[in-house]
C-alpha cells in the first residue's frame, strides 16, 4: 500500500477509538474484580486481574502503534 498520511490519520484515529474502549472495559473489570474480591471470591477475581493485564499490555502495545502512524 503507497504511503497516504490520510489513510494513517484515519487508522490512528479508529485505533485511538478502540483504545478508549479498552481503557474503559480495563477499569469496569477493576470496580467488578473489587467487588469479587470483597465479596470472598478470589480466585474469579485473580482471573479478572489476569485479564486486566492483558488489556494493559495490549494496551501499550496499541499506543505505540497509534504513535507510528501519527508520526508517518
């Protein structure tokens, strides 16, 4: 695909988009994981905090691509 400053402009956009969600889904699972912890249930909640490193690590990951293509 031939370099376009457009097109890289919209995938960061989208990207950034989906980033947001992800930043929003990370800190639902963080209150529910609490509230499982609290309420005795450890072993969902490790589960939970599992997933949040996930989305942490993907989360960095989908940042420095969003920064590659601002940058190009």
């Amino acid at each position: 695909m031939p370099f376009d400053s457009n097109s890289n402009i919209a995938a960061a956009d989208a990207l950034t988009l989906l980033l947001q969600n992800q930043h929003a889904l990370a800190a639902a699972i963080e209150e529910v994981t609490k509230w499982l912890s609290d309420s005795g249930v450890d072993n969902v909640a490790e589960n939970a905090g599992a997933a949040m490193a996930t989305l942490d690590t993907n989360a960095k990951a989908i940042t420095d691509v969003i920064m590659r293509l601002r940058n190009s």
